[in-house]
C-alpha cells in the first residue's frame, strides 16, 4: 500500500462511514466506497473477508465488480495539464481496477460538469 492509501486509510478508520457495499462474486471481499472525511471525494475499499484486512484501494465513487473480474471505481480524480504545460484544472476519469487496487484500464477525461 502506498503512503497516499496508507494515509486515507487510517482517515477512513478514525471514524467509519460507508456509502455503498457489495460482496464480491466469490464471496472473498466486501467492496466498499467510503468517505475520508475530507468532504471533497470518496474512495473505495476492500475488506477481504478470509483474511480480515481492510485497505483503501483508490478514490472514486463506485465499487462496482465486472464481469472481468475488475472494480469498476467511477470518477477517480486527477489533474491535467494542456500542452504548454499549463494547469487545466481537476478531471475525472472511470478507472477499471485489480482486486490489489492496480488500474487495469482507464476511462476518457471528463470535467466536472460531466461527471455522472
């Protein structure tokens, strides 16, 4: 686990609060999307049932399993820069993650006015 998700993740266990939760198709994770108390994104979590560890994976707003077996996690927020290099401000993307929270597969920018 990287600092970035070592950090939400001590914010997220100071004080629980959990806007949706699925269980995973085998049954092995709980696949949750929970607020860092920050007030400006979510992010979504694991909770692996046979082993009783809990980690934050990335940010976004879903945590929804595929088909593929990927975690579909909408708007996870990044910044972007135009050619000159100059700041373009937030966007956001859908990203398609591994059970380990790796990106598999990433979405089109979007701004915030498109985010669903």
């Amino acid at each position: 686990m990287d600092e970035w998700c070592s950090d939400r993740t001590r914010d997220v266990k100071s004080c629980f609060y959990v806007f949706k939760a699925n269980f995973s198709s085998d049954g092995r994770h709980l696949w949750l999307v929970c607020n860092p108390h920050t007030y400006t994104y979510s992010v979504v979590c694991s909770y692996d049932v046979y082993e009783h560890t809990f980690r934050v994976l990335i940010d976004g707003d879903t945590a929804d399993e595929q088909p593929d077996g990927t975690i579909l996690a909408k708007n996870k927020k990044t910044y972007a820069f135009d050619d000159k290099g100059e700041p373009l401000g937030a966007r956001f993307y859908d990203a398609w993650i591994n059970p380990d929270g790796e990106i598999v597969r990433k979405g089109k920018l979007k701004t915030a006015e498109e985010v669903d």
